[in-house]
C-alpha cells in the first residue's frame, strides 16, 4: 500500500467545504514535516513557497493555515496512526493515542502584543495567554516581562501544573524550549 492509498482510506471528517482532498493535505503535513517545518502555519507557507508540489498531491492551490488547521484538528489520531503504520511498519508509533475530549482537552499556549500599546509614548504590552480549546475560552493571561517561555512557565504554576495530566498542550515555535515541554511532562501533560 502507497501513501496515497493508506490517506485516502482515512475518513474524512469534515461536512462540507471539502476543497482539498484530505489526503492531500495530510501528504502535504507530512512532506513539510520532514522538511523541518514545526507549524501548521509554516506548513502553509511552506506550500506556498512550493507551489510544484500541489498537483502531484491532488490540491489546485496551495491550503491556507485555517483549512490545514481545522482538517488536522478533525483527523482521528488512532486512524491516522494506523494508516501510517501500513505504510511505514518501521516507524515507532505509540500504543495509543488520546481519545476522550474530556480527559485530553487542549491547552494552546500563545504570545500577543496587546494591540495599540505602542501608541505614542506608552510601551508595548506583551502578554503570553492559555486557551483551553474544548471551553473555547482563554483560561489565562499573564504579561510578559523578559522571554515568553518564563511568563508560561509562571502562568503553568499559578495555574497549578497538576491539572495538566492527560491534556495536550500546544504552542507556537516561541514556546519549544526543553525546559517548558519537560515541566508540562512532568505533571503529566503532553507537548506537541
């Protein structure tokens, strides 16, 4: 079994708007991965700087960030694994992957500039925020400081990191310090 047989067996979990070809753009997750991208905002920008690479994957333009987004958020995580397992029998996949949207809501970590803070004289105002995606509402703000990667690890705390065992936290590029992935791991969490 190819690539494209083993993704287009996956069912695809979105109603409508099926401009893309699921298998296409999870192709094209994968391909952008292995080209050290590390977002799916870089995944999109990596499609658009490689516009060759749609055809042969079944897209006519390249996926916004958004499309890719809310298709991978979509995905089942134990199908995809399963999919990936029949092409790739070598790659060391886990047991299991997390199923119940109660034990494993997300967490999404993000960096903001509050908008107009730089007006005039008054200095920028930076603030790192917590989403909790199942709740659809932020959890948490704190401002920024020094680095982005402190004030989290400060928000976590106060937060109290022991509510974190089976949830996925998710965060941009600003946020991938060993230090910050190891304390989510060590009350539990699991870093993407």
């Amino acid at each position: 079994m190819n690539l494209r047989e083993a993704l287009a067996s996956l069912d695809d979990p979105r109603y409508q708007n099926r401009r893309y070809p699921l298998w296409g753009v999870v192709a094209l997750v994968l391909v952008a991965f292995v080209c050290r991208v590390d977002s799916l905002r870089g995944v999109a920008r990596f499609a658009q700087a490689n516009p060759f690479l749609c055809k042969p994957l079944g897209l006519r333009k390249a996926p916004g960030r958004s499309s890719i987004a809310q298709l991978i958020r979509r995905l089942d995580p134990q199908a995809l694994g399963s999919a990936l397992q029949q092409v790739f029998p070598e790659l060391p996949l886990p047991a299991s992957f997390p199923t119940s949207t109660a034990t494993t809501s997300a967490l999404v970590a993000d960096g903001k500039v509050l908008r107009g803070s730089a007006k005039g004289e008054s200095p920028v105002v930076r603030v790192v925020e917590l989403w909790c995606e199942q709740a659809r509402h932020s959890l948490a703000q704190a401002q920024v400081g020094g680095r982005e990667d402190e004030a989290l690890l400060g928000l976590l705390e106060r937060m109290g990191l022991e509510g974190l065992a089976g949830r996925v936290v998710v965060a941009d590029a600003g946020f991938l310090y060993p230090r910050v992935a190891e304390a989510i791991r060590a009350k539990g969490g699991i870093t993407c």
